[in-house]
C-alpha cells in the first residue's frame, strides 16, 4: 500500500519506436519497492510496435500520450508539466534501474541530507553484447566542472519539481546538451542543495543521441560552448580537454562485482 507520509516520485519514459527495450523500462519501474510513483511515458508517435506494448500496461501506468515531438527535450518537457510528483526523475527507454531499491535509497538520501537535487553513478553497455563500455562516476563533480563541458549522469538525477518551477524546463534549442545547459542555469543561478548517492542507480544501453558518432560529438561540443555562453559562464576550449581526461577514466575504471543487478543480468543472458 501507498505510504502517503513519503513525497510522490514521477519517473517520466520517453520512447520514439523502441519496441525492442520499452517493456524492460516500463518493468524496471514497476519493480521498485518505492510506494508512491506515478510512470509517465511519453511517445514520440511510434510506428513499430512500442505503442502496443505501452497500452498492455494502461493499468500501470499514470499518463500516456502519443503524439510528435520537437525532440527528446520537448518530450521531457511534455512529462514535466502532466506530472504531480514533488520528486521528478527520468528513465529512457533504453535504460533500467539497477535493482529495485534506487528510487527508495534516492528520496531517502535526499531526506537526510535536505537536498533538492541528488545524483548517483550510471553504467554504460554495449546494446548488443551487453559488454561493460563506461563507468559514468559522478562522486567528484563540482559546480566549476560545467565549464569543462562536464555534468552528472542526466539519468540519474532526481531533483524537486520546484526547481523547474523555479528556473523552466528543457530549452527546446539544444538537440543533445538541452540537459548540459539546463544544469548550467540552475547551478550558476543560485547555490542549489545537491548531493550524491554512492552507488551505481542505472544502466544505459549504448546508442543514445549523445554517444552515437563523431558528428554528434561536435555537435556537443558546439552546444556546449553556447549554453556557457548564454548562461554568461566563462570558459575556454583549452578548459574542455579536461572533459576528454575525466571520459578516459570512465573508460577504464570497473565498477565493483554485483553493483548493478541489471548489468549481471544482461552479462548472464
């Protein structure tokens, strides 16, 4: 039963023609031992079979809407504002939830430490072999490190509606870093309450919007620049190598045996 002392999670899905990995989010959410979640997908106006596989969940799941987007943050932003929850996080349809304690160990942490923003670790995996690719730590960011072009692991945040409330949602202007720059307005807006749970929350399947070739590293690149530059954050290209040092750690860094279910679970399949 729902335990109305604890706040209201939204966890928001987008999905655009994934009817290979759609159940496996969908699911992921609905193991969490976490009382209180309302699921938002949203759809992109899919054309294979991933709309069928939402509407087998009707009953689960708290807004579906279908229709087309300008793009994954005008989707995100589409959640946003259907949402209820005091505590809003995100779950691609490519990605899962580690285990079924990461959203219960995020508000708690958020609760002891009174924070209204708070990251975790992700795993990045090869779609189709399931092979470890990145360790995306997030145990050493601070504020300066959005100069160099560096962020925590959008899919692991969680952070109080109140803040979008307070600083808008996505900009619609950014195809790849409307995230990157959405955390440079709020950081150098104000001292924003974060914190960071030690422990690895999700695992990512290779092949997003962000990591798929060289074209959409410089295109990542252009719009990191420009959202420091409308942000009116200094920064210079010779600050952004430092970016490039920080991913190659993550390439050969191993996370420890049994920190995500999800990944020994793909490993053994």
């Amino acid at each position: 039963m729902p335990n109305f002392n604890q706040p209201l999670v939204s966890i928001i899905t987008v999905v655009y023609n994934n009817d290979e990995y759609i159940r496996d989010a969908i699911e992921s959410v609905l193991s969490q031992d976490y009382s209180r979640i309302e699921h938002i997908v949203i759809d992109g106006g899919s054309t294979d079979g991933t709309i069928d596989i939402i509407k087998e969940y009707s009953d689960k799941i708290s807004v579906f809407l279908s229709e087309p987007d300008e793009g994954i943050f005008d989707a995100l932003n589409k959640g946003i504002v259907r949402s209820h929850g005091e505590i809003i996080g995100i779950l691609h349809s490519d990605d899962l939830f580690c285990d079924k304690y990461v959203i219960s160990d995020v508000i708690n942490k958020m609760k002891d430490t009174e924070t209204e923003l708070c990251f975790s670790d992700l795993v990045i995996v090869d779609a189709v072999s399931g092979k470890l690719v990145r360790y995306y730590m997030a145990h050493y960011f601070r504020r300066w490190m959005l100069r160099v072009g560096w962020l925590p692991p959008h899919p692991t945040v969680f952070l109080k509606r109140a803040i979008f409330d307070e600083f808008g949602l996505y900009s619609k202007n950014y195809q790849i870093a409307g995230d990157f720059e959405f955390f440079v307005r709020i950081f150098y807006g104000r001292q924003i309450k974060w914190s960071y749970l030690n422990r690895i929350s999700v695992m990512m399947r290779r092949g997003g919007a962000s990591n798929s070739g060289l074209k959409s590293i410089k295109l990542a690149i252009s719009e990191i620049n420009r959202s420091l530059s409308s942000n009116h954050v200094w920064s210079t290209s010779i600050f952004q190598l430092a970016r490039y040092f920080i991913r190659f750690l993550e390439l050969i860094v191993q996370p420890k045996k049994n920190s995500c279910n999800s990944l020994n679970e793909i490993k053994t399949s």
